[in-house]
C-alpha cells in the first residue's frame, strides 16, 4: 500500500496492539520547537532537559563558540547527573551562560533535596563540570561503584550544547554563519562570507519600501520580511476564478494549511519552507500571519530588533499597517526569494479584514521549497543583497 501522505502512518498515542518501528523526522520535531517563538519551551533527551536556547549579538560571535560548540549568551539546560554528596543519588545541574568583560561565563547551579544550592562557575564548560566530576569521582571510588573518569568527559556535553536537537536549533541563530572555528555538523552555508550587518541571519526577507521614502532599509536588517506588490499584480484573482469564492478558499487553507507544509532547513539559506503534499496551482497554501501594527511602531520595533540581533519578519498591509511576525508569528514568514518562485502573495479581504495569503503559481510537488519573488526596489551597489536560490534566471541580486 502507498501512503498518500507521509503522516497518514503517525502515531497519535503510544496504546498500541502490534508491533511499531518508529521512524522519526528530527528536521519536524526540530521545527516544532522553532516556531513556538519567544515562549519557554522544554524538551527532553536522556537526562538533558533543554529550556532556553538564549542568542548571540554580532560582537559575540567571534569569541563565544570554539571547535564543537556556539555558546548563544542567555542559554539554560538542565542536567540530571550524579550527586557530589552521595554515591547512589542523582541531583539537578542546572547549565547557564552568560556574558561577563566580552568573554562568555559558564555557570552551574546544583540543586538537591535537602542541601543549599551551589553555584559554580568558570570560563568554560570543562572547567566549571570539572569542579562536579572530581568530587563526583572521588565519592564513587570511596565507595566502590563503578569508577568514573571526570578526564575523559567533555563540558560541552554535559551542558547539552553538542546534543543532535540542540545543536540543529544553535545552528540556526541569527549570525552563526560567521562562527569562523565551529565545524558546522548540518551545514554551513559556504555563501555567508559578506560583513554580519549586511544579512547575519541567513534568508533574506524584505519589508517593502515606500515610493518617497523607505520604511526599513533592507542591507542592515538581520533578516527582512516580503513585499507585497508587482506579482500580486499577477492577478491570483484571475487565478482562483471558477468554483470557490476567496472567503471559502481562505476557510479551507486555515483548515489545511498545517498539512500543507513543513519548516526545515533551506537549500536557499537559514530555514525554509517545504511542502508536504502535491499542491496544485493556483491554491491558497499559507497566510502570513502576526501582529497587525502601525508604521510609526514598526520603525521603532525595527531598530529594537536589530539592536538585538534578531531576525525580522515584517509584511506591509498597506501604506498605515504592517504585519509584524518577529516575535509572534507563523512559520510562512520562513520563505525564501527565489527569481523563479513557485508561489505569489495577495492581499485577500475576508470578512472585512486584510489577509497577506501565499499561494502557489504553479503545480508544486511534495518535499518542494516553497518561494516567491520579494521584489526589492533597485539599489547602488553599496546596498546591494546577493541572491542565492540557484535558479536557471537567477539575477544574482535581490534589489
């Protein structure tokens, strides 16, 4: 039998009757834990309890990160290990970075039942674990259990920071392309070799410039949001005439869409956006959500963002209001330009609202990248953004 779709086989509960070999798709459990945005999240792998993956700024990047490991500044991971106290008791590490003088501190708070909680700290993950193993390995030996060999653990482990999830969401920060000695384990982008504040988040994504004056300024964003124009002018009207209104197609994509498609990393740069299943054209596959805000805030959020180093994610309603999907958005603002896209965007009015919709321009397989034309203003070679989708027409430049 063939399957129609990839997850018609999921299991939703573990209460089966049979037999079950599981196969997991890491890139989907990965980006479930992305797109919850700026919320705590905690997912568990062995007795590594991952919590916040924290963020670097571009004068950060060059020191915090060696060989195998990026340390973002803000990270916490717990770690259930063995006591320094008793021999057969297992205690909570709780692993923390900071920033301290320019140069990254590791912390570890130990937490047990019954103690006061010790902090430990040092310039480090070796260093500042060597101060738990050592004790740890002295009480083992006292009392004859399994020795252990405090030499040949690595910190950067036990903090989690070499963990295959953890490492595929590090990878992903803004700007770790520029992390000039950390050998990259799911690929490093051989492109990103321009300043950090051309574009240190990977994709580019631009916000649409006003015809007087432009609203952001695409070559210093850390990543930009679409534009809205020339392609809409494609007429998806002419596009979705027939059968459906725009008000039933918008239901249907709201109801569909989460099948439609799926986050992973991008063969154009940083993340992207995949489809699921065989999209035919001329359908509405996601809408492009997130907060609805004047002009006026978007600037001022714009500069905010960039002072921390975070990717932007902005689409232009119109000349007064902007989506802005930065902190609280949905995983279309994830695709990529491309000179030869597979899809469009349109302003669609539903019950008396603007929705910013992606659909597709033609037939799009399954496992497909979805992209579409940002269609940047044209700029002075200063300000110019190197494209990167590798299409046959690709203008080398996104503006």
């Amino acid at each position: 039998m063939v399957l129609s779709d990839p997850y018609d086989s999921e299991l939703r509960c573990f209460s089966v009757f049979r037999r079950v070999f599981v196969q997991r798709d890491e890139a989907r459990q990965i980006a479930a834990i992305v797109q919850r945005g700026e919320r705590q999240h905690t997912f568990r792998v062995g007795s590594l309890l991952f919590r916040t993956v924290g963020r670097l700024l571009p004068h950060q990047i060059s020191t915090f990160h060696n060989e195998t490991a990026i340390f973002p500044v803000g990270y916490h991971a717990n770690r259930l290990y063995w006591s320094m106290r008793h021999s057969n008791r297992r205690c909570k590490y709780m692993c923390h970075i900071e920033e301290v003088g320019g140069q990254p501190l590791f912390k570890v708070k130990v937490v047990e039942k019954g103690y006061e909680d010790l902090v430990l700290t040092g310039p480090s993950p070796k260093a500042v674990w060597d101060q738990i193993l050592e004790p740890v390995a002295q009480m083992r030996s006292s009392s004859g259990t399994l020795k252990l060999f405090p030499a040949y653990l690595k910190g950067e482990d036990l903090f989690g920071l070499t963990t295959s999830a953890v490492s595929r969401i590090i990878e992903s920060l803004p700007g770790v392309e520029a992390c000039e000695r950390y050998t990259f384990r799911y690929g490093r982008n051989p492109l990103m070799e321009w300043p950090l504040a051309f574009n240190p988040s990977g994709s580019a994504r631009s916000e649409p410039k006003l015809t007087s004056a432009s609203l952001f300024r695409p070559y210093l964003l850390t990543s930009v949001a679409p534009r809205c124009q020339g392609s809409v002018g494609e007429s998806v009207a002419a596009a979705h005439q027939g059968r459906h209104s725009k008000a039933a197609q918008y239901r249907r994509m709201k109801a569909e869409w989460k099948s439609n498609v799926y986050l992973a990393r991008s063969r154009i740069q940083g993340l992207g956006l995949y489809a699921a299943r065989d999209i035919e054209k001329c359908t509405m596959v996601i809408e492009y959500i997130g907060a609805i805000i004047r002009s006026e805030v978007a600037n001022r959020k714009e500069r905010l963002y960039e002072s921390q180093n975070r990717g932007v994610y902005m689409f232009r309603i119109d000349n007064d209001y902007v989506i802005d999907a930065t902190i609280t958005g949905g995983p279309a603002r994830y695709i990529n330009h491309s000179c030869a896209p597979n899809c469009i965007t349109e302003v669609v009015n539903v019950e008396k609202e603007n929705k910013i919709i992606i659909s597709s321009c033609r037939r799009i397989q399954r496992g497909e990248e979805l992209s579409y034309d940002y269609k940047f203003d044209l700029e002075d070679d200063q300000h110019k953004i190197p494209c990167h989708c590798g299409a046959v027409n690709c203008r080398k430049w996104m503006n």
